[in-house]
C-alpha cells in the first residue's frame, strides 16, 4: 500500500506582487515550499511530486532531490495541475495527499491523520477542513445531512447563503489514487475563475456514488496560506511562535518570544537563555548555557557551551566555550574565537582566529589574521590587511601582548611572547620574545607654554590675547 504526496506549486502567486515565486518566500527564514517538503520527509513516504510551472527552474533548484517535479506549462487550475503529476505517480501509489505549496504549516501529524482517515474508511477521498470565524475567500465546504460531503464551492463561485458557512477547504486533501484519476478526467472549467478546479473532484466522486469525508483540523493556524504579504506576516508570526515554543519546551529560556527571532533550522542547547530584539538564522547552532542577546544576530554561527554575545553581529563564525562577544561586536564571515576568549566593544573581526583565553577588549580591527592563545590585544590595533589589491595575512603567536593604537602592516609576524609598544606601526615581523617599538620618540620642553604666552602677552597687547592659539600659532616662543 503505497503512499504518496502532490505539492501544488506552478502558480506564481500574482497577488504577491513579486518577481519571486511564492512559494520561494521564506518563513522564519526558510522557503516555505521547504517547510512543506521536510514536513513531508517526516512521513517517510514512498514518494512525493512538486508540480511546478512559473520560475519552474528556480523552484526545482530549491526542491533539489527532495522530491520529483511535474512541470505545468499553463496554470490552468489545481485539478489541472494534479492531473499534471499524475504520470509521474508511481503505479502502486494506493493513497495520494494533495496539499499546496502555499500553506506552508501543515505537520506530519495532522497529515497521517488524515492518510489513516482515508485508508481506514475506505473513502474516495477526505478533505481536511477547518472553521474558522472568517472564511473570506476561501473555498467552504458543504456537507450533507449524513454529514459527509457535498461539494466545495469556491468563494467567488458561491451564493450568499454559502458564503455564510465558516467550515472551509484548507486545501488538503487524501485521495484514494483510482477514484481521483477517474475524478479528474471528469472536470470542466465552467466556474467564475474558468479554472479546473480540484475541489470539483469530490462532487463528481459524490455523483459516482463513492464516499467523501471530512477531517477537521485541530489547529487552524496549522492550515493558514499565503496569497499575499499580509498573509505571510500572519504565517511567520505563527511560525515564529511554534519555533519559540519549541526551543522553550527543551529548556531554553526565551524571556520575550514575541520579540525573538529564531529559524526554522537553529538548534538550542539546555539553559541558554535568548533575550529580546535576538536574530538566529540560518545553521546557527548554540550550545547550553549561553545567554545570546538582548538585540543580537547570529547567522550560519557555532556557538559552543556557556558563551555569552550581547549586542553583537555573528556571522559564519565560531565562537568557543564560554567566551564572551561584545557590547557592540561584528564577527565576520570565516572567523574562530576560541574557549574564554573576550571580544570587547567595537572589535571586527574578519576571517580572523583568536585562540583560547586571548583578549581582544575594545576598539580593534583583525582581518585576516590568526592570533595564537593568551594574546592580548590591545585597544586600537589594526591589523592592515589591504594594499589595494590584495589582502595579506596577520599572524600573532601565544602570549604575545600587542599594545593599543598599533598597526600590524601584513605581511607580518608577531613571534611567540613578543612585545609590541603601543602607538607602533608595526612592518617587520618581531621575533619570539622580542620587543619592537616603531614610532617617534617624545620631545618634552620643560616650561614651554609658559614662557609662549609671555612672549605673545609682551608683543600684541591684552586684545590679542583673546586669540591666542597654541596650534595654530607659527610663531615660537623660544
Ligand atoms: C484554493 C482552493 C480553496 C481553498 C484554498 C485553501 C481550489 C480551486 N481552491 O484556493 O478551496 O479554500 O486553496 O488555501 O483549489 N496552482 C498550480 N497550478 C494552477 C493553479 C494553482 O500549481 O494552475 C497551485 C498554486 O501555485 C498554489 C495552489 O495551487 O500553490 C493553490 O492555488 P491558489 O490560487 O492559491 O488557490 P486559492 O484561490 O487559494
Ligand atoms: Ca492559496
């Protein structure tokens, strides 16, 4: 008894009002045709076909092998486009789900529901329904007084009288793979869309005397589509939530979820504890008990155990155990903090490695560099990466200490130990355990302001003492 699924994604979804297909948009971060596809993945079945049709090639890029594609040159509606995957249903395909690739927060639960429903009864097909307090412009669902099912008319399609009924057609569906076939060759596209409808399949299964039911769905938020953007926000809203509960469930602490961010792919470990304003994107994985956050954003990031990041911008990057980013730190793409490092305030960090308990406190800049463990680096130093042309690379060995304000002109090494005086601009490599200092020497002239003014005082009068300016005055008091 094989089982399968159909995803409905030709139509570019207009009312979007995009150069993207619809179902590319994504919620929380991922493709909502994905969502759908890895809730599918859930369900192990024996196949699943995507239908696609406008921007076909971009929407099978992002399929990839997760699933078979139809391809649907005119959208000439869903039972059209159903009819489409036929063919490429495999022969022992006993049960068929059809859903579209609009609603994007159907679960793998609800979905064996309904195959159960379908496979225990015997019915040609079972329509998922849901009711809802209002149902404008979806397809309602009529039942006969044995309460199976009439038909579904579609909103535009439906008198004042249905559209006073609130149970809708989420658009889900289980067929018995026979009598939809059958259904589907019956179709006309006599309807206000002039579409061929896939809803009309189960008047005609009615008409031919087979059995159609309903399932009610449990959670209506479950079933909410995407048509436009104010429908998007209403989907990620509730995807947002779903994933925010999740995480809380597994013992992360979220203290606002309504102003927490995460994606559908992040992973949290126990007792980490997310503040408000906090973005986690893409791969990002954080371990337990780091506390991310208030106003953070960690994209493709690795965060290991016990970190903390406040005020920060991470992006494929790894931090290590217990180490602590930010206020106000940007790590970029290709950088590695390592266990108990602190990167303070302002520091950028790009394609840079800092290894174990190195600081790198406030206001510093290091781009392509390794720095080893137990360096300090102090405030200012910039790591002069860029000729114009090309980049080089900085290397700083263990339990070097880099003083503030000091450039570190790459190509360059600092050795194991070595000591850079601050304000140095540093061009020659400096071997371990040496000491460079490259800026000029101090001039200090005993008494010398002193002695200026007296001499300005002498010659220009009280008047022009008004303007005296140590600066810009050419004049030498000596
Ligand atoms: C559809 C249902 C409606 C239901 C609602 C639930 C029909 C006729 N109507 O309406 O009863 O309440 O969903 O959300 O089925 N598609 C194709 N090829 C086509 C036409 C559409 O692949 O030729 C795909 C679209 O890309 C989309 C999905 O089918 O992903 C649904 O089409 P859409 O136009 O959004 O249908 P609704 O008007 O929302
Ligand atoms: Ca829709």
């Amino acid at each position: 008894m094989a089982r399968a699924a159909i995803v409905l994604a030709a139509g570019l979804g207009t009312r979007m009002k995009s150069s993207r297909h619809k179902v590319l948009h994504e919620v929380c971060g991922k493709p909502m045709i994905l969502h759908i596809l890895d809730e599918l993945a859930r369900l192990r079945l024996d196949q699943v076909v995507v239908v696609v049709g406008q921007q076909g090639e971009a929407v099978t890029a992002v399929i990839g092998d997760r699933a078979e594609t139809a391809y649907q040159a005119e959208q000439l509606g869903t039972g059209h486009a159903t009819q489409v995957a036929l063919p490429v249903l495999r022969g022992d395909v006993d049960t068929v789900v059809v859903l579209y690739g609009d609603a994007p927060l159907i679960r793998a639960e609800t979905l064996e529901r309904l195959l159960a429903e379908r496979e225990g009864t015997g019915a040609a097909a079972v329509v998922l329904s849901a009711e809802l307090d209002n149902p404008a412009g979806l397809g309602r669902v009529i039942l006969a007084a044995d309460g199976s099912v009439e038909r579904v008319v579609e909103e535009k399609d439906a008198s004042p009288a249905e559209r006073q009924i609130r149970l809708v057609n989420t658009g889900v569906y289980a067929f018995r793979t026979a009598d939809l076939a059958d259904a589907l060759s019956g179709l006309t596209n006599n309807n206000a869309q002039q579409e061929y409808y896939l809803t009309d399949t189960l008047a005609i299964l009615r008409a031919r005397g087979r059995l159609v039911r309903t399932l009610r769905v449990e959670d209506a938020d479950e079933v909410a589509s995407v048509n436009d953007r104010v429908q998007l926000a209403a989907v990620e809203a509730i995807a947002r939530r779903r994933i925010c509960e999740r995480w809380m469930r597994e013992g992360v602490t979220i203290v606002d979820p309504e102003r927490t961010y995460i994606g559908a792919d992040v992973r949290i470990g126990r007792d980490t504890v997310i503040l408000p304003g906090t973005f986690l994107e893409g791969q990002t994985t954080v371990g337990e008990r780091c506390v991310i956050g208030p106003h953070s954003r960690l994209t493709g990031a690795e965060v290991a155990d016990g970190a903390t990041i406040e005020y920060s911008v991470v992006r494929d990057s790894v931090v290590g155990p217990d180490a602590s980013i930010g206020p106000y730190a940007y790590l970029r793409p290709g950088s590695r903090v390592g266990a108990r490092v602190k990167i303070g305030d302002f520091v950028e960090l790009k394609n840079a490695t800092v290894g174990d308990d190195s600081k790198v406190s406030h206001l510093a800049y290091l781009g392509d560099a390794e720095v080893g463990r137990r360096v300090n680096v102090g405030c200012g130093v910039i790591t002069v990466n860029y000729d114009g042309e090309q980049k080089h690379r900085t290397v700083v060995a263990d339990d070097a200490f880099v003083g503030s304000n000091v450039n570190l002109v790459a190509p360059v090494v600092v050795g194991e130990g070595a000591y850079v005086c601050a304000g140095s601009t540093i061009t020659d490599d400096v071997p371990a355990d040496g000491f460079a200092i490259a800026r000029s020497r101090q001039v200090t002239k005993p008494n010398y302001v002193k002695n200026w003014k007296q001499t300005r005082r002498r010659a220009d009068g009280p008047d022009a003492r008004r303007q005296v300016s140590l600066a810009g005055d050419s004049r030498s008091p000596e």
